[in-house]
C-alpha cells in the first residue's frame, strides 16, 4: 500500500511539472543502517522505475539521530548511493545528517565522494535559531551543497508558538544563497506546524480559511 501511495505522489507531481523526493523516513531507528537491506531493495526498485525520470530525487535518510553520527551515515551512503546510480547516474540524492539533520558542517568536513549529492538540514524556527543558521552558512562557505528538505515555523515537536520574527531570518539566508527548501507540512493534524486547520476535510482547492497561522504565512511567502 505504502509504494502505491509513492508511485502515486510521483506520477501526481510529474504531470504537474513538479519536482518529488522519494524519503526513507530515519526517525524512531536513530540510525539508518539498523533496515539497511530494506533501503537497498527499496531505492533499487524505486531508482529502475523512474530511471527515465529527471524530476526524482532520491532522500536516502531521514533524520539520523542519538546514535548516529556522520561516520556511520557515511559507511550507509557509500552502499546506498551505488545502488540509486545503478539505474540513474546523474539522480540528485539528498543525504541527511547527524542530530535531526542539524550537523551539516560535519558533511562539509568530510564530504562524501560522489556528484549530485546534496546535504540535508532541518530547522524549526521557534527552536533552532542563529546558532544553526551560523552553521549552515559556513557549511555554505565551505562548498557543501545544502538542502533544507524540512522546516516549521514553530518548535522542534512541531508544535507550540510560531516565531515568525526567526522564520524571516531563515528566509533571509535562504534567499542569500537561493537555498531548496520545502514546508513541513501539508496536513490537517492538530500541531503548529500544519498548513491546514484541524477542522479542514478538504483534500485540494482550499481557501484561506482552511489555512493555519502557518498556513498564511508560508502562502504569502510562496506567492
């Protein structure tokens, strides 16, 4: 059920003209060796089927956390990676990092020897402040190509207050270096973070009535 739901998305984003990341969501397992077999079968599968596609990136690990550190997402990239590249050489792969996909400057000291590699931060406004954006920038500076594949306007949870004072400082950076980023997320759930209110029913043409303090806010930026 969960690949039908992915070739889905994919073949709803291609005929919209829009990019899609296909995600191997790292959270509750810390690190992502722990299904690594699972991955390889996973993106070999999924890396064949849209080996003609351009429009399909690849994220290998969510968010490594607790234990993971860089060194041992590094060795679980350098068996991944082979395997997407099999069927699509030039696919663009999206590597998370160490602590929640925070500790972007350990990826831009010890890169990982492939091409179109990109690393992933995640940030959440209210929680993760000048002290991250400071690390990304020098990640920036020291050539690591950033991706920011999450954020919120609000806590790290995903929930409490919206600190849109710090949000426009991400954009801020954002615009600096014409970052990729993409809004968490597109969901009626009761939480800050959601664009939508946990009254809305609606699947698409939505007003902005149906949207959450988040979602005006991130509308207006998009526009």
């Amino acid at each position: 059920k969960l690949k039908k739901l992915v070739e889905s998305g994919v073949d709803y984003a291609t005929k919209l003209g829009m990019y899609v990341i296909i995600d191997w969501h790292v959270l509750l397992e810390q690190t992502p060796s722990l299904y690594k077999a699972d991955a390889k079968s996973f993106f070999d599968e999924m890396s064949r089927l849209y080996a003609k596609q351009d429009n399909v990136i690849y994220e290998i690990c969510n968010e490594p956390n607790m234990s993971a550190d860089w060194d041992d997402i590094t060795s679980y990239a350098n068996e991944i990676i082979p395997v997407i590249r099999k069927n699509k050489p030039d696919a663009v792969i999206l590597v998370g990092t160490p602590t929640w996909s925070q500790d972007v400057d350990q990826a831009a000291a010890a890169p990982l020897s492939f091409d179109n590699i990109m690393y992933v931060v995640h940030f959440y406004a209210a929680t993760h402040t000048e002290w991250l954006r400071s690390r990304v920038e020098q990640a920036l500076k020291d050539g690591a190509p950033v991706f920011i594949s999450e954020f919120g306007m609000c806590s790290a949870d995903g929930n409490g207050g919206n600190n849109f004072p710090q949000a426009e400082k991400w954009y801020d950076l954002i615009e600096k270096y014409n970052m990729s980023y993409l809004c968490w997320n597109l969901s009626n759930k009761n939480e800050a973070s959601s664009v939508l209110t946990s009254s809305c029913r609606k699947t698409a043409d939505w007003k902005e009535s149906d949207l959450s303090e988040s979602g005006k806010w991130i509308l207006a930026k998009f526009k």
